[in-house]
C-alpha cells in the first residue's frame, strides 16, 4: 500500500489500534514534508533574486529616462521604484514565496510532533495503558 501525503490534517492523524504502520510511514512522511520545506526554500530564493533584479533594472530605467515634470532627486528615484508595477508584483511574489516557507517550517515541526506522539503511545501501549482488561482485573483483585 503506497501511502500519500500533503494533506496535513491528515498527516498528522494518529491510529492509536495501528502504531506499527504509523511507526513505518513517519519517516517517509516527515521526508515528504522536508522535501517540500526544500522547494519552498528555493522559490523563496528564486523569488528573491527576481526582486532585486527587478529593482535594479526599473531604478536604472527611470535613471536613464528620469521624468520630466518634477526635479529629478534620489527621493523620486526611490518612489518611483517602490510605486512600479513590476517591483509590485516581483514584491508580492516574494512575500507569498516567504509564506509559503513559513507554512512548510509549520508543517515540519506538526510532523516531528506526531512522531514524538507515536513514540509516546508506543511507550503508554508497552505499559498496558491502553489495556482495558488488565485495568479490570487489577480493580477485580482490589475488590476481593
């Protein structure tokens, strides 16, 4: 059975009756997810380097074509840059690629925790916890 991943509320489901098939998967899950971590990370630096070669090239269009209706200063300079579309759209790419990034920390760290849990269920299920009858008994003995 192939397991696949990427709904996180899913992914981050216990089947406590299942431990052995979680115990299995999580490290493929949390692969999964660190992969995806990966290339949010590039597309963050792609998104980056398209910014900044964005502003470069619209600061030395308006250098080269500076505008006619008002005193051409480092101040203008810089607000015509900052009101470009261009710089705009390459600014708002960067900050959903920085979500995206942020979003994928979130998830890695959702995934680690779901493996510390099945550690910790493994742990209470080796010590009966979970063991109904053996609660019962130990209750039927005090009771004696």
């Amino acid at each position: 059975m192939i397991k696949e991943f990427g709904n996180l509320s899913e992914d981050r489901e216990i089947d406590k009756l299942r431990l052995d098939e979680e115990n299995v998967i999580q490290p493929s899950k949390y692969g999964y997810y660190l992969d995806a971590l990966a290339q949010a990370k590039t597309e963050l630096d792609r998104a980056k380097q398209n910014y900044e070669a964005t502003v470069s090239a619209r600061s030395l269009y308006y250098r080269r074509n500076p505008p006619t209706d008002v005193k051409a200063t480092e101040a203008v300079y810089t607000d015509l840059v900052n009101t470009d579309t261009q710089v705009l759209e390459a600014k708002d790419a960067l900050i959903r690629a920085q979500e995206a990034v942020n979003v994928m920390y979130a998830s890695v760290a959702s995934i680690e925790d779901v493996r510390k849990s099945i550690d910790n269920l493994v742990k209470l299920q080796l010590s009966s916890y979970y063991n109904s009858q053996g609660m019962d008994s130990a209750r039927d003995k005090l009771n004696q």
